[in-house]
C-alpha cells in the first residue's frame, strides 16, 4: 500500500473519529476544545474541496488558539489578557512577512505545548488540592503531548518522522474513540489517593 493511501485512510477514519467526543464533552469545560478539534479536518477537508488547495496553516494556528483559550479559565485569561490578546497579531504578521511554513509549524507546537503546561497545571494542583487522580486529565495530556511531540518531529526533520506520523495518528484516534465514550466528571475514572 502505496504512503498517500495510508495518509488518506488515516485522515478520513480520523476525522470521523473525532467528530464524536463533542456530543459526549457537550457541558464540560472541554466541550469548545473538543468542538473545534472536531471541526477542524473537516473545515481542512471543504477548504481543499472548494480551492483545490491545501488548508493553510495560519488557518491552523488560528483554530487551535481559539481551542488554547477554550481551555483556560476565566481568572487565568483575565490576567493574562494583554499578551493572549497580542500573540494571533504577531503570528500573523510574521507570516504575512516571513509566509515560513516553519513559523507555523513551530506556532502551532507551541500552542499545543501552552494547552499541555495549562492542563497538567490544573492537573497538578487538582491532585494537591482534592487528593484525586483524574484518568481522563492523564490521557488528555498524553494526547496534547503527542501532538507536540509530532510537530516538533516534523519541525526538526527527523528521518523517521513518516512512520512515527502514522503511529501517532492511529494511536490518538485510539484516544479519541476514549474521549467520544467517557467524560471528566466519570467517577470511576476519578482515583482517590488516600
């Protein structure tokens, strides 16, 4: 089987996976996160059919800060409003100058890396405070953190980076099919630790 085929049946069965965890998110804090990572290969994928072109990456850097801040809370963004507010700015601005898929490419690791730094904050202080483990928080950070780590591989040009693309993707889909069955608030997945 020819790579592109393998591309192909990957994204589509992967998009079709992730167009359920919405319903399930639907009234938790992550419902928005999982709203707009649901939507995001389709809106690629109408693009592409419509221009006959690819789904720009600013596009890519724009959906996945509004799915940063989707995830913050409202003290956090409140404080941090100013330099939140002045990041899209910026990046837009380096690519209207620069037009460097690398610009890209590094922003949207960095903004998977806030979301993963935010959420494993939250996870941390959650844990000192309540003394319980939540599954759902551990395998939304491992997911977040392989998402990092894929664009970091293609931002560096690791020779391998083929092969670990198609690994990760057919393991975050595991964890998608996760997130369309099971919620935060799940308490069999909520571990007490004393």
């Amino acid at each position: 089987m020819e790579i592109i085929t393998i591309y192909k049946i990957l994204f589509y069965s992967t998009t079709i996976i992730w167009l359920w965890p919405p319903f399930r998110q639907w009234g938790t804090k992550y419902f928005i996160f999982f709203l707009i990572l649901a939507l995001s290969d389709p809106i690629a994928l109408a693009y592409n059919l419509f221009t006959n072109q690819g789904f720009p990456l600013l596009g890519y850097v724009l959906l996945n800060y509004v799915m940063l801040l989707s995830i913050w809370s409202n003290s956090f963004f409140n404080k941090n409003r100013i330099l939140l507010l002045a990041i899209i700015p910026f990046v837009i601005l380096l690519e209207f100058l620069f037009n460097l898929q690398n610009v890209n490419l590094f922003t949207i690791a960095f903004l998977f890396f806030m979301m993963f730094s935010y959420v494993l904050h939250s996870f941390i202080t959650k844990v000192v405070q309540t003394m319980e483990i939540n599954l759902f928080t551990i395998i939304l950070l491992f997911y977040l953190l392989t998402v990092v780590l894929k664009f970091t591989i293609i931002l560096l040009g690791i020779t391998d980076a083929t092969a670990y693309f198609i690994i990760t993707s057919i393991f975050q889909a595991i964890i998608g099919l996760y997130f369309s069955i099971f919620r935060e608030d799940n308490s069999r997945f909520i571990f007490k630790l004393r």
